[in-house]
C-alpha cells in the first residue's frame, strides 16, 4: 500500500495536513497551472508567493527545520540540518516496533588520532546503505560505532606535542604521561567522529565506544586471563619488526615496504685452511657480525665442494662459521652464496632454528650496535655500514659495490626502517584457534564476499604464525602480569585480573612480605580489536542486554587489506571466548585509487580530501560515486564521476520540483479524490491505465523487484545502476515529459489526475529505493511531499512482487522506437526544435490501435503537429515526398519534406558542403597516392589517413544521396 493509499479518510484532516506540507520545504508553494519539466530556469522570475514557515511537525516527533525560499538546486549546507534532525529523533537505535531478526554491524574502530579520508568514506557509505535497507526494512537495526585507541599513532602525536612544548617523555612518570594523552584525547578524540557524521553514517551514537573504555578494558584483561589459563599466552624471545625510534615491536601491518634504491655491497670470505674465498652479496653488510654460517644451493657445481666447511666472517678476529647446504639460495641472486644472519633476518632465523644454530644479536634497542660488533660497539646502524665498508675496503675484502633497488621495511607511524630483531615478548599461539575460524567458512558460518577472498583467508590461517601481542608503549591496555621481586622474569610471573587480586595471589605463593611490580609492556592494538564485535556488546557479562539482543552480529564490512589482520582475529577470538561465529558476513571493498588507477599518497599529491569533495559535489555524490564499485574491486575516483552523480543529485531535485509544481490546488477536492482513487498495488489498477502509465508503474515494480534483490545478495553497484538507469532513462527522460499531455490537457483534472498519482506514486519510490545510496537529497525532497506521516529513513521499503504489465511495456517500447526515429530525422534534416511536423504513421491495426490512443503523447515527445498527425495502414499519396521511416517490424512513418526544410536552401547548403567534403577527400587521396609518404611516413599515420579517407568517401555518398533525393523533390514540386 502506497502512503497516498494511506491517506485518513476525512478530507478535512488531510488537507489540513497538506496545507502544513506545503509550507514546509522550499520546493512547495501553491500554484494553479501546471509548470513544464523544461521551464525551471525560468522560475526565479515567477516570483510566487511563499509561506513564512520554518517548520513543520512529523508523526515521529519534532520539527523538520526548512527555508522558506525556493532553490534552484540542493543546497549542501542543509545536509547538517537534516543529520542533526534524524539524531535528535532517535532513528538512529534500533527499534524493535516491526519485529524481526536484528541486523547489526560493528563499525571498524578507526584511530582516535584519525583525520577522515576517502578510505573512512568508502566504509561508512556502505555500512550506511546497508543499514538504512534493513532499517527501511523494518529490521531493529544496530551500527555500533567506535574509536580505537590506536597505541603507536597515538604515543607519536602526544609525544612530538609534548616536545614542541621542551618536553621529553623520558622526563615523564607513566602516569604523568598516560595523564596528557588522557587529556589530548578529551580534547581532540572527537574529530573523527564528527567527520564520521558529515558522510550521513546513522550510527547509534548513544553506543559509542573507545578501546580503552572501562567496560572494553575489563574484556582485553578477561581474554589475556583466560587464553593464558588455557596455555595459549607464552612469554619467549623471537623475531619481531622493531621500531628503533618508537623502541617498541609493530605489527607486520604496521610496516609498509617501499622500493628504494640502493647498494648490494660484494664481500669476501676466506675458506678456513684454504687459499680460497667465497664471495657473498648482502644489502645489509654491518650485520655481518652476527653471521652464523654461510649457505649455498647444494647443487650449485660453483659452492658445492665447499659444503660442510668453514668460513671466516671478515672482522671479528678469525670467527669460524659453517658451509651449509640450503635449497632455498637462489643462484641467481648476488653470488649465489648466502651469510646467515638469524639475529636480523626473519628466513635466517627460521633456517638457524630449524638447524639449531646460535642467534647473535649486533643491534641494541635503539639502533645502534652493540658490543657483538666490537670496535663499532655504539654506532649507529647506517653510520656503521659506511665505516665497516670502507675498512674493508682497506683490507681488500671488499669486492665491489653496486646500485641495487631495495624493497625497505618503513614504520607506517615514523617512517623510520624497520630492524628484524630477536626480543622477548608475549605470544599468542594460533593454531588451535586458526583450526576452528577455518571450519567456520568450511561449514558455511561464515560468508566471505567476494568468495575469492576465502582462499587467502585460508591460505593465512592454515599458514599462520604466532601473534606477538606485546608493545613497549606506555599508551594502551597494560598487559595483565605481575613479576616477583628478585626472582626470575621468564619463570615467576602472575596473571591476575586487577593488582589486588596479583597481590593475594603473590602472598598466598610467597609469603606476606612479597613485592610485585606489573609488566612495563602494553598490548598490540589488534588485540583489543580483536575482541570489538562483543566487547562493545558487553562481554564477558553474558547477561548484558545488548550482548543477548544483538549478538552474534550480522556483517563485518572493511578494507581486503585487513582480511587477516582483524577479521581473521576476530573471527578466531570470537568462536573462542562466545562458541559462535561473531558474524555471519564478511563484506570486502576495495582501495580508493586515482583517476589513473594510482594508489593516493602525498608523495604523489593526489590525495583526495572527502570534506572538499562534499563542499563541491555533496555528500549524497560522493557516496553515489564510492557505491557504484564492486565488491572486492579498487575504485578509480574522477572529478568526472563526481561531476556526473552531481549532476544526477540536481535532475532528481528538478524532477521533484516538477511534480510538486505540477499537483492541485490544495483546495480542489475532486482532483485530489480523483488522485488517491488510483490503487498501484492492485492488478486490474495497472492493467486499466493508460499505456504511458502502465509502462512506467510496471518498470517501477519490476525495478524495486530488482533492486531489492540486489539489495540482499550485496550488490550494491547493481542497485545504483538501474535505480539511476531507471529514474533518470525511463522516468525524467520520458514519462515526465510524457506526463506534460495529460497535465497540459483540455479535459481538466481528470485526466491530469492519472499523470499526477503515477508522477507521485512512482517519485516516492524511487526515492525510498534511492535513500540508502543518497540519504540527504532523498529526505529532504519526502518532506516536501504532501502529508508525510513518516521520516523517510524510518518509512516503509517498497512491497515486491507488485503488478506488472508486460504488455505495455512492450508497446511503449515500440512508441519509444517511433519517437527515436523521428527524432533522428529532424536531427538529420536540421528541423527547428520548436517547429511541430506532419507525420503519417503507417502500421497494423493492432499497433496503431495503441499508439492512436497515445497521440498526444508522441505529438509531445517527436514535436508533430497534433492535427496533421495520421495513421493509417497503407503509405499516404506524398510518400514519394517524405522522409520515410522504419521504426521497428511493421511500424513506419512518412514524415513530409517540404514540412521539415527548405528544400531549395537546403540543397544550397549540402552542395557547399559536399564541395568541401570533395576538396577535403582528394587531399587524402593525393597523399595516398604519394609513395614516398606511404613507404617513409610513420605506419600509425599512414593508417590514420586512409580511415580518414574512407570516413570522408563515405559523408560524400550520404550527402550526394541526400542530394538527389532532395532534388527529387523540387522537381516535383515545380511540376506540381
């Protein structure tokens, strides 16, 4: 049942209502004649009256804020207005008055120190449209938003904020310093969100949570407590990526691998006892003081004969190493020899271990070497690689030294080089939890869209390692541990849930007397996050009511980049702390490149800032833009895209202009009795309306149909193609200048009112269809509609499986083929936009049955002159004299020459032109004819010429033929 069906009986109540309506929204004033589509650019000079009003009152609850002028587009600024209206109504919670199961998704957290980019607004347009559907269709919906304490970004910005003010952190206490971030993030914390809310996201704010919250921090203590309970948090020292200047390991998604270039240094290493050396190629040569062996392709016929010897490392003293075999050396690299530097090389390291070879560290904490290095103990890792160079360089174990292209481990925060080092931290061990997370996709708990993207899920988890979780930060959750004084770290330790309960432990094993002190170290970020879609539900309280009601969660929608670095986690910690599945799917989209497919950066400068895009295109553009990908698929953002669905926004203003423009008086009764008397949802209703109306009703069912399929599978990009396919090809471009023949007609309202309700009927679904994509627009153009009883974002999604008339589409197809034909003449012949034509209409009584009946419209839509516009089964007598037409199979039209031109000036015009065409066609054909331009012109251009050539030969035999039969014509004119 359409809104207008739902209209109150009492005519009184409802034009009252519709009197308020129209004082609500700069697009609806009262005005009598119906105004054309085409004539908007004239309504400035109409100077109507408007209705002083701001405001008018909705069934859900307060004001809808409106200017009281009329506005030749949307205007962007408003878009504020409206976000602040839906909040401040309570949209945004679920609401649970139409029942059905929940539909909720919890937002990917993004960095507290965060500033919006385009990445932020791929994700929060399509979570929005997601949720605005579900909403819309009557499904308690839940967005749960949230910030991410983001440790190291957040310790950097604080940091460099404290030294601009001569302050050092290493100056602070932990608490002292804990205490400005705290203060920083009170202050700052709240940026993005506020940039969250200017894309349209309908969160539920109420729900807001940060990493660090009270409720969040009690769930990261209670998942460490009990996966150590279980043995799956170990302490033990192993290959991280450190960050000398943050002095904390970072995740492996913290470091970004740029390509750089460099030197592959060439050095000697003596065979013990032996006259001979083994050359080794190494990017990194300062590491050689911790070298351990020395590896070689044991069918490498160059190194074979040394294997199972020993090497000498160059400067330090006569060192002995082995000659080990190892199939992993690529030959073709360097020398083909290999030094093997486990304290500093992630494969070394797992070859040294797998061989039970010693691990030496050379590098302190902060970079620099340390006393493994000898005389360059204290050296700054890149100053040390100068020096050891050039000594030996003067011992001429230095062979050569060529540029080589580097791909570099950087520090996404600081940029610096990330060193692969040994150090003590805390572990998760994966596999038991990888295990079940790799059943849940196997039995079909867990969807992953696009599918392709289950293989590197699966390829990841049956491949994972274990998760270093420990950072040496002072900001974020503080791991769980307690170290007795004066005992052993890695052997007497406490895992307690709070201090107090690490002291009753520690005095229960040791005695009253004991002393304690917490592990300095705090968790890698991604545990927490690991932990989001039900911590922020209220685990580990299990009776919590938002933790019952709304999980497991529906959808988890982020970047592919992340598949494993938070979804996988989530998905593993999730089965293992709640025995479900915390999602059912996984929705992937893809990076926001430029228009030339380029990654965005700053390097580049082609970053593209989403609040100046909303400033110059809209907010309802941009999201449009960001939709209209694919699942899975990188998107190339363009001014010209933008520019296109800008332009989009404006046609579906004007459309809503026009209709409101073109509705009754306010206090004509009958015409808007005759309106509400339409019944869409009822088949002999479709079946009985006129052709032009059926067709469009029938491709507005067929199109929510579509859409709402599109909708559930997650085929956001087929939903925004044929909603704007729909309203902008069928609707705008054909029937609202269709509708202008019953609107303009003699007979009065009631044959306007048809026009009226279907312009109304199918506008408002297309808004409703359009609302997730294009939130904005789309609300503030339902409000002007008359007696809304419903906010859009809360109102009613379409009823599928609508009437159809299959019929009328096919004949309105065929009046569309017409309408084409005769439109491409007058093109053709230059007709006058404005000048009305003669035609003859030849086709069976059938078709001409249904297309007599809409002459109106085809008089309207090709521009003919309604009273020399025939139909007729057989050619008319002045065929001969017509530009004859073939439309479709047993469908033509003879339109009148001498109606269309001057047939005379014409044949002066095309005989000038075709002079031109001729001088312009021999110049091609002279160069073809050249064999020195042929043999000695570049290929490329040579063919340009020749498809030149011919384009021109073939203008010239259009125009002569046009030529003659024009001609053809004035003879028999004069004859006449």
């Amino acid at each position: 049942m359409t809104l207008l069906q739902q209209l109150p009986l009492s005519y009184s109540l409802f034009f009252s209502s519709f009197s308020t309506c129209s004082k609500l929204n700069p697009l609806f004033y009262k005005r009598r004649r119906p105004i054309p589509f085409s004539h908007f650019h004239s309504l400035n000079r109409l100077r109507p009256r408007l209705l002083s009003v701001s405001a008018s009152e909705n069934k859900n609850g307060g004001a809808y804020n409106t200017s009281t002028e009329i506005a030749k587009s949307f205007d962007f600024a408003s878009e504020e207005r409206i976000y602040n209206w839906w909040e401040s109504q309570g949209f945004f919670k679920p609401n649970y008055e139409r029942g059905g199961d929940p539909f909720v998704i919890p937002m990917p957290p993004p960095n507290v120190t965060g500033s919006l980019h385009m990445g932020h607004a791929m994700f929060v347009t399509l979570e929005d449209i997601m949720v605005r559907y579900h909403r819309m269709k009557g499904r308690p919906t839940l967005w749960l938003p949230g910030t991410d304490h983001a440790g190291i970004a957040t310790q950097l910005v604080v940091e460099r904020m404290l030294a601009s003010e001569g302050i050092s952190r290493t100056e602070m206490s932990r608490d002292e310093f804990t205490k400005r971030v705290w203060q920083w993030k009170e202050k700052y914390g709240g940026t993005i969100a506020n940039q969250i809310k200017r894309l349209g996201a309908s969160c539920d704010w109420t729900r807001e949570h940060f990493t660090l919250d009270e409720q969040l921090s009690e769930a990261v203590i209670e998942a460490f407590v009990r996966l150590h309970e279980k043995g799956l948090i170990y302490q033990g020292s192993y290959m991280v990526n450190w960050s000398p200047s943050l002095q904390t390991a970072v995740s492996d998604l913290e470091v970004e691998y740029s390509e750089e270039s460099g030197h592959l240094y060439h050095i000697k290493y003596r065979v013990a006892g032996k006259p001979d050396y083994l050359t080794v190629a190494t990017t990194r040569p300062e590491t050689l003081f911790g070298d351990v062996a020395l590896a070689v392709h044991p069918e490498d016929d160059r190194y074979s004969k040394f294997i199972g010897q020993m090497a000498i490392v160059p400067l330090t003293f006569g060192r002995h190493v082995p000659i080990l075999p190892n199939k992993n050396v690529d030959r073709e690299f360097g020398t083909g020899v290999l030094k093997i530097s486990p304290g500093h090389d992630h494969n070394d390291y797992l070859f040294a271990r797998k061989l039970g070879l010693p691990i030496l560290n050379v590098m302190n904490k902060d970079g620099t070497l340390n006393g493994v290095a000898g005389l360059y103990r204290g050296l700054d890792r890149f100053e040390a690689r100068k020096k050891l160079w050039a000594e030996l360089e003067e011992t001429r174990l230095a062979v050569k030294k060529e540029p080589h292209t580097l791909r570099v481990p950087r520090s996404q925060r600081g940029g610096e080089v990330i060193e692969p080092l040994v150090s003590k931290q805390w572990f998760v061990s994966m596999e038991p939890l990888a295990e079940k997370a790799l059943q849940a996709v196997e039995k079909g708990d867990l969807t992953i869209i696009p599918e392709r993207f289950e293989k590197i899920y699966n390829h990841w988890l049956s491949n994972i390692k274990d998760w270093c979780i420990s950072r040496q930060l002072w900001w974020g959750h503080r791991i769980p541990v307690w170290y007795i004084v004066g005992k052993n770290n890695e052997e007497e330790y406490i895992v307690a849930r709070s201090a107090d309960e690490a002291h009753e432990k520690a005095r229960e094993k040791y005695g009253k007397g004991v002393e304690i002190y917490q592990d300095p170290d705090v968790l890698d970020t991604w545990f927490s996050s690991a932990l989001w879609p039900f911590s922020t539900l209220g685990w580990p309280d299990v009776s919590a009511e938002d933790f019952n009601q709304f999980y497991p969660t529906t959808v988890l929608e982020t970047g592919h980049d992340i598949l494993f670095f938070w979804v996988a986690r989530m998905v593993m910690m999730g089965i293992e702390f709640t025995g479900t599945v915390p999602f059912s799917y996984v929705y992937l989209h893809g990076l926001i490149r430029d228009s030339q497919g380029r990654k965005m950066s700053k390097t580049l400068g082609n970053v593209v800032d989403p609040l100046d895009t909303i400033k110059e295109f809209g907010t309802d553009a941009l999201r449009f833009t960001l939709a209209l990908g694919t699942a899975g698929q990188d998107l190339n953002l363009s001014t010209e895209r933008l520019t296109s669905n800008k332009a989009f926004t404006n046609k579906l203003w004007n459309a809503g202009k026009f209709i409101l423009q073109n509705l009754p008086d306010t206090n004509d009764s009958t015409a808007w009795e005759n309106i509400l008397s339409y019944k869409f949802d009822c088949e002999d209703s479709v079946l009985a309306l006129p052709l032009s109306e059926s067709w469009v009703v029938s491709k507005l069912h067929l199109l929510i149909d579509s859409v709402t399929g599109s909708y559930d599978k997650f085929y956001f990009g087929e939903v925004g193609r044929e909603a704007y396919d729909f309203f902008w090809g069928d609707f705008a471009d054909w029937y609202i200048e269709a509708s202008k023949a019953r609107l303009y007609h003699s007979g009065g309202n009631s044959v306007a009112s048809v026009a009226q309700a279907v312009l109304l009927y199918t506008f408002e679904n297309v808004l409703k269809v359009l609302h997730p994509f294009m939130p904005f627009v789309t609300e503030e153009l339902w409000q002007a509609l008359p007696n809304r009883k419903h906010a859009l974002i809360v109102s009613h999604w379409p009823q599928t499986q609508l009437p159809r008339n299959t019929s009328s589409i096919k004949k309105f197809e065929i009046l569309q083929a017409l309408v084409r034909a005769i439109r491409n003449a007058r093109a053709e012949y230059s007709v006058e936009p404005a000048k009305r034509i003669s035609a003859s209409v030849v086709a069976s009584n059938e078709v001409i049955q249904y297309i007599s009946e809409e002459r109106e419209v085809l008089a309207l839509l090709a521009r003919l002159d309604l009273q020399h516009l025939h139909f007729t089964d057989s050619p008319p007598g002045d065929a001969d004299q017509s530009v004859h037409l073939v439309a479709g199979d047993g469908l033509e039209a003879y339109l009148p020459l001498a109606d269309m031109v001057d047939i005379s000036a014409e044949v002066e015009r095309l005989s000038k032109r075709l002079s031109k065409m001729q001088k312009e066609y021999d110049g091609f054909v002279a160069k073809l004819s050249s064999p020195k331009f042929v043999e000695k012109a570049p290929e490329d251009v040579v063919r340009g010429v020749r498809e030149k050539a011919a384009e021109a030969e073939e203008k010239i035999t259009l125009t002569k033929n046009r030529l003659e039969f024009l001609k053809s014509n004035v003879l028999v004119s004069k004859q006449a």
